[in-house]
C-alpha cells in the first residue's frame, strides 16, 4: 500500500501509548499513522502489566476499546500487604471514597486497541525498519523507515514518539538538549504466568525476609507471579518448581496452603530503573509513555502513566488541529511531567519499601519494618498509599 505523503500525526511505536493515541485521534477527525518496529504478535507477546487506575479505564473507553475490559476486567477494592507473617487489606475504595482499580492484562488492551484500529482501517505498519524522525524542529517534521527493503518517507505536522525505552525518538535528540534523571535498582523481578486460579481475590505485596513477592492475576483461571532475583540470575536458572518453591517460602501459612502451582505459560525477568527524561517535547516532536520515562513497577503505574501522558498528549492535538490553539502543546511537558514526577516518587517509595535492600545494612531493614507498621496502622498513612496506588487525577 503506498505510503501518504502527508498525514497530520505520525506515532512511532504500536504499544498502548501509540495505538491510545491513534484512536484518540481518530474519534476527533484527526488522520494519523503508526510506525511499528515489530509485528502484532511479537508486541502482544511481551507480558507486562496488569493493573488499570481509574484514568486509564475512562480513556480506553473514550477511545471505544473499552468493551472487553467492562466485561472481562476484575474491580478491585483492596491490596493486602504481607510482612512479618501477617497480611494486612489497604481498603482502596473505603479509604479514597469509592475508587477502585481494574485487574486487565496490558496484552489486553492492547489487543483491543489493535482490534478497533483495524476495524476503522486506519494505517499501522509494522515491522517498519530504521524509523528516523526527522526536521522535527521545524514546520514540517518527516519521518523515514524502510519495509520489504523499500524506502518510504511522509511528511506531518506532528511527531508522537511512543516507541519505549529503547525507542528511535528519544535517541534522536542532541545529548545537550534533553536531561535524564535514572536510579536503577539492584534487583530485577522473576515473572511468571500460569493457568491457575489465583492465590488470593487481591493482590497481595509480600516484603519477606527472603525478598519481596507479589501475587497478582489476570482473570479468575489464570495467575502472575514475581519473585525479588538477584540482577545476576537468569531466567534459565528457574526451573517452574523452584519458582514456586521460593513462592512458598515467601508467603504466610493460609496463602502457601491455597497456593494452586502449574506449568507456566511464560517466565520473564525485568529489571527495575526509575528514568526520566525532560523536557518531553522538542519542536514539533513529543515522547509519551516510556519514551519518556520509566517507573518500577511496584506501584503499577508504567503502563498508567503511558495512558495519562496520551491523555494530554491527544487533547494538545485536537486543541490545536480545531481551535489553532497552541496552548496544549506548548504546555504538554510541563503538565506531564508534574504527574510522572508523583508517580516515580510513588513507584520509588513503594518499591524501597517492599524490597531487599542487603547492602543497605540493618538499620534500613528496621526502619522498613516500622514504616510498614506505622503505614497499617495509621489511617493517615493509608490513604496516601490507596490514593496514590488508585491514580492521582489528571490535572
Ligand atoms: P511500549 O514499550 O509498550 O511500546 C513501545 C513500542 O514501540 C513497542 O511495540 C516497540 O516495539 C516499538 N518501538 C521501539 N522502538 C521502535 C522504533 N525504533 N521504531 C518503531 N517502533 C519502535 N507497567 C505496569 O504498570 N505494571 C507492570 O507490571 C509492568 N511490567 C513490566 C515488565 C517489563 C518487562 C517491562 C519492559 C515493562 C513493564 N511495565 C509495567 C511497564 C510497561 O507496561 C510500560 O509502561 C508500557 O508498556 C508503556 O507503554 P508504551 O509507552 O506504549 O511503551
Ligand atoms: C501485574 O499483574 O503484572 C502487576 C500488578 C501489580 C503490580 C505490578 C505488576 O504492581
């Protein structure tokens, strides 16, 4: 299909963030296409998270691709943090009156994102090699990439770059124009997928003498597991047994005892790194998502702020294709940036909070201990962590 020589919006990346934006668009009349280094199954093989705030649902929603997460998706009232043996419920919906959060799998949401984009026939292209944005500091950015060995260039308005971590935008700017705040963690999480029914309704965070664990799910058959690894192993290291023998040893007596163990379906470690970069616009190119900065995801919030950024991001566009306004974009770094900046701290404190930290001595450990007693026993200090882990909300 030839390329269009000209389309208002070209997003890199067909993640969450690149395909939200791209319905976003569409709903307002706003033409744009999708730049994609992989194919569609390899982006929906990458497990990733797994918890929804109240943001990320009303936007999925706006975009029309919230159907299946309505249906599908598990309403969660609570937490229950396990420490010293002992499980405690943050009640989530009592303590931020009346929020909850939505268990629905990032593999999900972006299938469903997929699905509508295709059924509105808007172009993505995949396995698009060698993206290079372009002239974005001037009037008209342009986009390069190559497929099936063909050249193929179109010229824009704006570039969205929602291409990762790792992405092609980002790694476009002069060093001397961006800044990078980045604290990497000296762990990783071992994940683990299996078709057994979950250990518990909710979600439970364990900080356990031997490292922390989370037992999350993605529906009422099907379970997500973690395990705190040293960045020194690999996932060959872990048999599934020893994976779930570890599991045990981490959990409180009534949790091991229900522990359903099985087969995995996938097993993954990902390494934990607190990242921004600022600003996040540059001319007429804008990073979203993690193009843009990256969170532990301890307080489940990567793929959140990937929603929030393209929140922004998308009214910005429709600000200025139907009103000529340049308010949106001209304000989009810094409006961003102030919730990014709230959900590191969030991601930072609970994941020094939940973790291991031996080379922090004893004197960390126990102050450990007494935060996580103060925080269950303080309604104070609860309320700050139900409102922060259900999503602070867009400005
Ligand atoms: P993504 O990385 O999802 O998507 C970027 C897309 O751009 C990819 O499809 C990539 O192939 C493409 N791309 C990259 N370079 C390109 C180029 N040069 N040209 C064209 N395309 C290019 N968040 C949570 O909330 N909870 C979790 O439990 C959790 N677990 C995670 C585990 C791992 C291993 C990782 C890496 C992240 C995890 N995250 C989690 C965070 C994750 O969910 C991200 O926040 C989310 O994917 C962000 O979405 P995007 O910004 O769209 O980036
Ligand atoms: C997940 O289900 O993948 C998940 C849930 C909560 C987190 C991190 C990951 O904080």
């Amino acid at each position: 299909m030839p390329s269009p020589k000209h389309v208002p919006v070209v997003i890199v990346g067909a993640g969450p963030a690149g395909l939200l934006l791209g319905q976003l668009l569409y709903q307002a009349g706003i033409d744009n296409i999708i730049l994609e280094q992989r194919s569609p199954d390899y982006v929906l093989g990458r497990i990733r998270a797994g918890v929804l705030e109240q943001v990320s649902m009303d936007l999925l929603r706006e975009a029309g691709a919230g159907a299946n997460m309505d249906r599908h998706g598990l309403h969660h009232h609570g937490i229950e943090l396990l420490f010293a043996g002992q499980r405690h419920r943050i009640d989530l919906h009592g303590l931020t009156g009346g929020k909850y959060v939505m268990v629905y799998g990032q593999t999900e949401v972006t299938r469903d994102l997929m699905q509508v984009r295709a059924e509105e026939g808007l172009a993505t292209v995949y396995e698009a090699a060698h993206v290079q944005p372009r002239d974005y500091d001037g009037e008209q950015p342009r986009v390069r990439w190559e497929k099936d060995g063909e050249l193929h260039e179109v010229r824009c308005d704006f570039i969205a770059g929602c291409d990762g971590f790792h992405g092609a935008c980002r790694a476009s700017i002069a060093p001397e124009r961006i800044r990078h705040y980045e604290k990497v963690y000296p762990f990783g999480w071992l994940g683990l997928m299996s078709d057994t029914p979950p250990v518990s309704k909710e979600l439970i965070y364990v900080n356990s003498e031997r490292g922390f664990a989370l037992c999350s799910q993605r529906s009422l058959t099907r379970s997500r597991y973690y395990l705190q690894v040293p960045l020194s192993d690999k996932v060959e290291d872990w048999s599934d047994e020893a994976f779930w023998e570890e599991l045990r040893r981490r959990l409180d007596p009534e949790a091991r005892e229900r522990l359903v163990t099985g087969a995995s379906i996938e097993k993954s470690i990902a390494p934990l790194r607190s990242f921004v970069c600022e600003p996040m616009r540059f001319g007429r190119m804008f990073l979203a998502g993690d193009a843009a900065h990256i969170v532990p995801p301890t307080g489940a919030k990567g793929l959140n702020l990937a929603a929030s950024d393209v929140g922004y991001l998308s009214r910005a566009f429709i600000d200025y294709f139907k009103n000529k306004s340049t308010h949106g974009i001209d304000h989009y770094s810094e409006q961003c940036l102030k919730r990014v900046w709230k959900a590191e701290r969030f991601s930072w404190w609970m994941t020094s909070l939940m973790h291991n930290f031996p080379e922090e001595g004893a004197f960390h450990t126990r102050v450990q201990e007494a935060e996580l007693d103060y925080l269950v026993h303080s309604r104070a200090a609860s309320t700050s962590l139900a409102e922060n882990y259900v999503g602070l909300p867009m400005a």
